[in-house]
C-alpha cells in the first residue's frame, strides 16, 4: 500500500548493538561491577551503563556508536539490571573469542544477550537478562565543566604501576595536583600513620599533557582509589581531572583488537578534612 513506511529490519527491537569482538567490552563491564545493579541508558549517542555505591564513587562505561559494529537506537532507552548476571552472560564461553548482540524491545522487556564463538560455528547461546526500572544517575560532569579544572593525561599501564605500588594496607590516598612541583604525587596514609608517597613531575615520560592551573590536595578512602584497578590495568591512557574542592575524575581509555574505543568513568567525591 502507499504512503506506509518500510518495516523496520530489527522489527519491534528498539535497541539493537553488535560488536565483533567480546573481550574489551567484557573486561569493562568486570571493572565497574562493586555494586548489585546498573542503570543502562542509550541513545543516538552511544550505550551508557552506570554503577553507583551511595554518593560517594559512581562508575560510567561509555561506548559511542562507532565501538560497535551494527548499531541501532529508537529513541532513548533507559532500564536497571544485575551487574552480575550480565557479567556471567559475557563470561559463559570463558576466554574464547565471541562476537556480541545486544537487543532490547521495550519497557518491562528483558535484555537479550547473543554470543556467537568464532572456533565454533555451530554454536551460539542466548542469555534473557531481567530489566527493572531505574533512577537517573547523579551528574557529576556538570561539576568538572569550567576554565579551573586542572587535568593531566597519562599512560594507563603507567599509572596501574603506581598504583600497584602503593601501600596495601593504606586506608586513604591523598592526591596533589599542582602547576608548582611536585606536579602530580600521591600520599597513602596506612593503619599506623605510615606514609608512602609517589611522585610524577610533568616531564615524565608517563605524562601525556599536563594542564594545572591550581594546587589542589584532597583525600579519598583508598577502597574507593582500588576499585578503579581492573579499569585501569586495561587502559591504554587515563585522563585525571579535579575541580577545586577535590571531585575527581578518572577517565579511562580502553582499546579494542579494531581499534574502537570504549570509555571508563569513576567519579570519587574526596573526604572531608574531619572524616
């Protein structure tokens, strides 16, 4: 009949997403999974999941259209899920190498999960993953928007050695970013008030930009700085930013075997001086 639009290929689905490759996106979701459930939001911009503990860490995994191989969004989408399960799903082939769909009909409507092994054509597994309805995130970028931030980049693997060398037993880290040496230095105080501190000048050849404009020293529970562990050992580059009360941002960049980009964000609120 005219006048009636063509149906749609991915039918009723309202997001569709397809990578090739598994194991980057599996290796982001393990390093934001510390608390029960996510909140996934998509849009034309991109697949968002987000993982809160109260208000005082939140975690972001960020794909844009171009990580995925198919991708397809009507409208904005937004529902809860376990972290765990999902997580599970991406695991059920163990490390071999999978490509993903990820489908999505409607509110109320599991989360479908489709991997396909490539040293086994014969076989593929479907995973329905229960959705629930969620609450928005807090918004934090709107806090680390303006002139006064200071931000350096890093190498990933660079800064992962920094924090695996610092002290296990610390209970806060203290973190100082200055225009003035020591330029970037992390303090860890521990059970016994023992101090252990690391120290980057802007030289270094880890640094890949340094922009500080202000000192600022802040204090974060080092169980919070640790929960950025698996990200940051898969990371290619770390952004680090801090507006002047201490909000601090890890943006982390993760690589796949295509070269597509997928982003990692952690959001620590710093310690007050009496805490």
């Amino acid at each position: 009949m005219s006048g009636m639009e063509d149906p749609s290929p991915y039918g009723d689905y309202k997001f569709v997403g397809r990578v090739d490759h598994v194991k980057v996106f599996n290796q982001a979701i393990k390093s934001i999974c510390f608390n029960d459930y996510g909140m996934l939001h998509v849009s034309d911009e991109g697949l968002r999941i987000t993982v809160e503990q109260g208000k005082s860490i939140q975690a972001t995994l960020f794909m844009p259209p171009t990580a995925f191989k198919e991708f397809y969004v009507q409208d904005f989408q937004s529902f809860g899920l376990k972290m765990n399960v999902l997580s599970e799903c991406l695991n059920l082939f163990g490390s071999a190498d999978c490509s993903l769909r990820i489908m999505y009909r409607d509110q109320g409507s599991p989360l479908k999960i489709i991997l396909y092994p490539y040293d086994d054509e014969d076989v593929s597994t479907e995973c329905a993953i229960q959705t629930m309805d969620c609450d928005e995130p807090i918004d934090y970028d709107l806090e680390l928007k303006g002139p006064d931030l200071n931000v350096i980049f890093v190498r990933g693997s660079n800064l992962s050695k920094v924090f695996h060398e610092l002290e296990k037993s610390a209970e806060e880290f203290e973190f100082i970013t200055s225009p003035e040496k020591p330029h970037f230095k992390i303090t860890t105080v521990g059970i016994m008030q023992a101090v252990f501190s690391v120290e980057v000048a802007k030289t270094s050849p880890m640094m890949m930009m340094f922009n500080c404009k202000n000192t600022v020293v802040a204090r974060y529970k080092s169980n919070h700085i640790r929960l950025t562990n698996k990200a940051m050992q898969s990371a290619t580059k770390v952004a680090i930013k801090t507006n002047s009360i201490g909000l601090l941002e890890l943006h982390l960049v993760m690589q796949g075997d295509g070269q597509e980009e997928i982003f990692v964000q952690f959001y620590i609120i710093p310690l007050l001086n009496n805490e």
